[in-house]
C-alpha cells in the first residue's frame, strides 16, 4: 500500500435510476426464496428474501447500497390509515442474486418487541408481514432510491471500510461482491456487530470471500458473549483498536472511504474512537470543539458539532 498520496482521488457518484417505481405506481412481483440469512436458528431472526423482478424496470438496474419500498398490503397504521412504504437496503449485488439480474434480495429482520408499560407484544408491521411470505406469493415494490451510499464509478482508486451493526450489512453484501467479483485489487474490510455468534448475518459467505481474497479482511464484534479487557462491550468500533494491525494500514491511507450502516447511535462511537487515534480527517468537526481533544469530546459535542466528511458514509435507522 503506498502512504504517498496527499490527498484522496475524487469520489466520481454512478448514475443511477432513482424512483422508477413511486408509492402511487408500485410494481408487484413475486417471491422466489424466503430463508434465514443469519449462521444459526436464532432469537434474532433474519430472513433473506429474494424477489423476481423480470419484465420490470427494476431488472438490471438497481445499485448495490440503494434500497427498495415494500408496501405491506391489506395491512393498515395504528391511525387506520393503509400501510405506508417501508424502505429496505437491497442486499444482493447489483449484477443481481447470483448473477442473475432479474433477482433482488433483501434482509428482513423481524421486529417483536414487548411494551414496557403494557407487557404487550408489539410485531412490526412490515417486517412481520415480509417475513411470512412464502415462495409464489406476490409483494409490491417502489423504488430504487438513494444515490450516495453506492460504490463509487471509480470504484478502484479507493480502499474501502465497511462498518455494519446487525441487518446494516445488507448492502455491503452486494457492494463487496461487485468489488472483489471485478478483480479488485486494493483493500477492503468489513466489521459486523451481532449480540450473539448465532446471529453473525451471511457469515458463511463472507468468510468464504475472506478465504478467496487476501485483500477482503472480515472481522465480527459479539457484544454479548464477553467484554473486551476493560469492560467495555465489543462494539465494531473498537476493532479499530483490537485489531489495529489489519484496519489502521487501511485507515490510514488517503484513498479510503468508510461506510457505516445499522443502529442509530453507533456513528458516535465510531467518531470518537476515530478522532482519538487521529483519524479526524474523516469527520467534519465544527469550529467551537477543534481545538478541544477528541478525549475530551461530550455525547452532546458528537452529537451536534461531528459530522461524517467527504470519505465517510453513513446509513442509520
Ligand atoms: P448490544 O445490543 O449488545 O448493546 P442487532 O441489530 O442484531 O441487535 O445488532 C446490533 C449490534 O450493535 C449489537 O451487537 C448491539 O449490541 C450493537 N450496538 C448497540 N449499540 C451500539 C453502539 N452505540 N455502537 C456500536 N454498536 C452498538
């Protein structure tokens, strides 16, 4: 790797179709495969869900890291008005599941959570509803949408760091396929986050991948089964830390772009840890706090005065 460059290349955005479909004029398809996408049965049950979408303008042109909307038909919000579109990151690469461009997949985390005051049993509505659906049944789809968190079109003069927390990693599935499918050379890494090893999302895949490419560094944070050594949770981003040999070479390099995907709340984090071990070219750190050490940086100055720079992407929910 050469630390020679002084500055990064421009990051040059693909063109890419936006909203083909809208929520007024969705697009029904049907279902091919519906199956768990995590290493084991797990209480965190994600599913993998692919979609044939032949004879439609979504076929060839969706973009590893855009998402599509998927309208939980019949279904209805709490204020009885009919379900809205939910937005899910596309997860299979943008030559399409395997190869075939007429297949999306998508990551579907059921959502099943108890009311604190109630005891009552909350299932989201879509996640619920996408979760059951079975092989020949139909879904009605928008989209695609997003334009900046893609590849770039000069997809080689870049190394890449992908930080995911649970189904963030769906669109790094697609993204690092259509890197490391098209020869690509220079580094990329990936650190996912998961409560527990049950729930590691496409690990036979990646580890795969990490076996076929020297340059593909797969890394997994389990933040339940054990601290790190002074107690703190194995978050994605102390593998800054723990595994400082594999990720600060990359890191360091001009040429490297970042990308964070999952839990809202995990960029602070990540901002913080960053900015200690000076890596603060990445963040856009206002004026009131430069001169303050990163060491001494409150939640409130992580929340308000760092922002993500032009060589970091952030996708939260
Ligand atoms: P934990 O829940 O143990 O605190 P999932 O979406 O499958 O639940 O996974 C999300 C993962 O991200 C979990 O391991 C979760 O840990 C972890 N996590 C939660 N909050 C943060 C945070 N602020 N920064 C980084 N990781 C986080």
């Amino acid at each position: 790797m050469s630390n020679e460059l002084k500055t990064h290349p421009e990051i040059i955005y693909p063109e890419v179709a936006v909203n083909t479909y809208k929520p007024n004029n969705p697009v029904e398809v049907p279902v091919l495969e519906n199956r768990l996408a995590t290493l084991e049965v797990s209480p965190n049950i994600i599913r993998h869900i692919t979609l044939d979408v032949s004879g439609t303008e979504l076929d060839g042109n969706i973009r590893s890291g855009q998402s599509i909307g998927c309208i939980p038909e019949g279904f209805t919000e709490r204020d009885g008005k009919p379900a809205k579109v939910r937005l899910y990151s596309v997860s299979s690469p943008s030559r399409g599941e395997d190869g075939k461009s007429n297949i999306v997949a998508i990551t579907v985390k059921r959502v099943i959570e108890e009311d604190q005051h109630t005891n009552n049993l909350f299932l989201g509505l879509c996640s619920n509803y996408l979760s059951n659906l079975k092989p020949g049944d139909t879904l009605k789809i928008t989209g695609p949408s997003g334009k900046r968190f893609v590849i770039p079109e000069n997809a080689n003069d870049f190394n890449y760091v992908f930080f995911a927390t649970g189904t963030g990693v769906a669109p790094y599935r697609g993204m690092i396929t259509d890197l490391l499918e098209n020869g690509f050379g220079n580094q990329v890494a990936l650190i996912f986050g998961c409560p527990y090893r049950t729930d590691l999302l496409y690990y036979d895949f990646f580890r795969e991948l990490s076996v076929r490419h020297e340059n593909f560094h797969y890394l997994t944070s389990i933040s339940r089964e054990g601290t790190r050594p002074d107690g703190t949770k194995n978050y994605v981003q102390y593998q800054l830390l723990d595994s400082r040999e594999v990720l600060q070479p990359i890191v360091s390099q001009k040429n490297t772009l970042i990308y964070v995907c999952g839990l809202k709340g995990m960029e602070l984090g990540l901002f913080q840890v960053m900015a200690r071990e000076g890596f603060s070219d990445y963040l856009r750190i206002d004026e009131e706090i430069r001169d303050k050490p990163p060491s001494e940086w409150v939640v409130e100055d992580l929340k308000k005065r760092v922002r993500p720079g032009e060589r970091m992407f952030l996708e939260v929910y």
